[in-house]
C-alpha cells in the first residue's frame, strides 16, 4: 500500500504500531504542558535525534515541516505582535516538535500495521454496535474508489470537451457524482449477492 | 446498516480524498491557499445523509492518521491532526453531520435557499467553531483572535458553499437519496 512510510530496519522501525501510538500520546500531552521554550528545544533536539536513529536524513526531516512553514511564520509573526518574541518561540517550538514526533511515527510505520493497530483500538466499540469486519470493508473499499474516482473523473472531463465545459467544476462534478452513486449501487448489489 | 450503507460512506471518503487532487488556488492579495477539499464534508452531508456523512469524514480521517497522502497537497499522517488546522479536520465530519441532519430534516420542503443556508451553517459557522478551538490551543491564542486569524478563509468557504449547494441539488433532483431512506 502507497503511503508516507519509509522502509527502514531501525529500533523505531520494529516497535509495535500501537506502543508508537501511545508513545505519541503521551509524548504529545507531555510537549503541550511544558510552557518553557528552552525544554522544548531540547525535546525538539531529541526528536532530530530520532530521526537519526531511524535512518532519516535532514532532507526528510525539513520535508516533514516544510508544509506548515508559512503557517509557522504567520504565528510567530501574530504572537510577536500580540505578546513577546518568548510566546512566538514557545508556540512555533511545540508545533514544530509535534508535527515532526507524528511524522516519525508515520514515517516509520507500515499503513497496514497502523490500520490493525486502530482496529483494534477500535476493537471495544463492538458493544456500541460497530462491526469490525464492516469497518475492515470501508477501509479498502475506500482506498480503491480513489483511483476509480479519478478515472471517472477524466471521463467526464473528457466529455464535457466536447460542449466546452471541461473546466466547469459543476458540469463536472454533478455528472461524476450520479455516476459514482450508480455504481456503488452495482456494487452493493454484487456484495450481497455474494455474501 | 445495509452494505450499500458501507459503499456509500467508503464511497464520500474517496470522493473527498480525490477533492484534494486538484491543485489549490491561492487568493490574490492574502496568498490564502483554497483547495476544493473542503466541499467533501459539505456534499457528503448533503448527499448521503448525517449518519453516513459522518462516518465518511470519520473514514477518510483514519486512512489520513494511518499514514496515507489523502490531505490537499498530500499531506497525510499524525502530524497534520497535531498541526495548526487539526481541528478543521475533525470539524469535518461534525460539519457532514449537521449539514446531513438539517437536509434529512427538511428534505421534502428543500428549496435552494434553504439548501445554501444550510450547507453555509454546516460549513463555515459550525467547522470554524471547532476548527479555532483547536487553533486557539496551539497557537496560544484567544479564541477571538484565532477566529480573526481564520477570517481570510471565508472569502473561499464562501464560493465552496455555493458551488456545494449548487452539485448538491442537482444531484438531488436527479438522484434523490434521502427520499427512499
């Protein structure tokens, strides 16, 4: 399965899904109860640190953090202009260490490990009358409509060519929809005919 | 719940993946991104309903937090729900979730008026209340002042909502879901 995960061999690699999730429960609640800058640069120190030991390059870390930059910059800008230059580095410090700890997870875990791992999380909400092997079956079937989406997207792109409308997002939209609405109609019907 | 239940909301959590496909649109003079992503929740709601809009948004969510690209630019993993916009995430699937409930509600006297209020309800006054909440945590922020901070978004939620409004009633004409539930 396509996802963020890199393949690596490392300590972080071979820990189980869920004691990474819990790690970067607690961890996370841990960096959000700390009000001073300088803990959490070093905290921000060790996950750099991390990244190393997971077989990481900077290159990978910067990619991590590089889409929330501008955020970043705004909200340093916005605390330096309503408090001190402290509150902006406290700020930009923590949501910086976050998003790079999450990643670490991300980066060094399988989506399949990841998925099982939130299953079974999920595992107790049974007695609220969720079945598991109903969720298993909108998981995938989900990842395969996006590609299916797509295509189905193209199509009608393509005939909208034709009167000119290929950029109008409703002459597309809407034909693609009752399409895709058609089908998962095909599709439920060939489900059950099955089960 | 039916398989066709399943389908439907495997179905919007695809739909709102693929949204994030198309590439962002950056407003003149604020250099706001806008991504059609977020008319995901708004047709969801208003398409397949409040329970299975939600579950859609919900869906999509875990295959986002498992590790997988699906947010606009291809973002994707633990640390988006942690980031600033957190909160708007999980704003949407309670933003399908009303949208779905006001339209089940008033489906058999829909109007496009009404249909564009509450897609509007749904879509910028209920998702910003959650979104800043969550802002405001990690920013440090008042609440106010995050609210003011997200003001720039509007302009594009805006559009979103008209064009949502505008798919969503067509659709309905000619695909009337709420009617046979």
């Amino acid at each position: 399965m396509l996802g963020l995960y890199r393949h690596g061999e490392s300590v972080l690699h071979r820990l189980p899904a869920g004691s990474k999730l819990l790690g970067l429960v607690i961890a996370g609640t841990a960096i959000f109860l700390i009000a001073n800058p300088f803990h959490i640069a070093g905290i921000l120190v060790l996950v750099c640190v991390a990244y190393r030991i997971a077989g990481l390059d900077a290159r990978t870390l910067i990619a991590q953090i590089r889409p929330a930059l501008w955020l970043l910059a705004l909200i340093f800008a916005l605390q330096l202009w309503l408090n001190d230059w402290q509150a902006g580095a406290l700020v930009t410090l923590r949501l910086s260490t976050l998003i790079l700890l999450a990643s670490l997870v991300t980066l060094t875990t399988q989506v399949s490990a990841m998925l099982a791992a939130m299953e079974r999380g999920l595992a107790p909400l049974r007695h609220f009358g969720v079945d598991p092997s109903r969720v298993s079956l909108a998981l995938s079937m989900a990842l395969r409509f996006i590609p299916l989406i797509a295509d189905v997207t193209a199509q009608v792109r393509e005939a909208q060519k034709a009167r000119g409308l290929e950029r109008s997002v409703i002459a597309v939209a809407v034909p693609v929809i009752l399409r895709l609405l058609k089908m998962a109609d095909d599709i439920a019907d060939a489900i059950d005919a099955r089960s | 719940m039916s398989t066709r239940d399943i389908v439907h909301i495997a179905l919007f959590a695809a739909f709102t993946a693929a949204l994030g496909l198309f590439p962002p649109v950056t407003l003149p003079l604020t250099g706001v991104p806008i991504t059609a992503q977020s008319m995901g929740p708004m047709l969801a709601g208003a398409i397949i309903g409040a329970r299975k809009g939600f579950l859609s948004q919900a869906l999509l969510l875990v295959l986002v937090a498992a590790g997988l690209p699906l947010l606009a630019g291809g973002r994707g993993g633990f640390g988006v729900f942690l980031g600033p916009t957190g909160g708007f995430l999980l704003g949407w699937a309670i933003s399908a979730w009303l949208i779905g409930w006001l339209f089940e509600r008033n489906w058999r006297n829909l109007t496009a008026l009404k249909a564009t209020a509450y897609i509007f309800i749904g879509g910028i006054p209920a998702l910003y209340l959650i979104g800043t909440a969550w802002v405001a945590v990690v920013v440090d922020l008042s609440y106010m002042q995050a609210l003011l901070a997200n003001a720039p978004f509007v302009a594009g939620d805006l559009v979103k909502v008209a064009i949502a409004t505008i798919v969503a009633m067509t659709v309905r004409r000619a695909y009337p879901m709420m009617a046979r539930a």
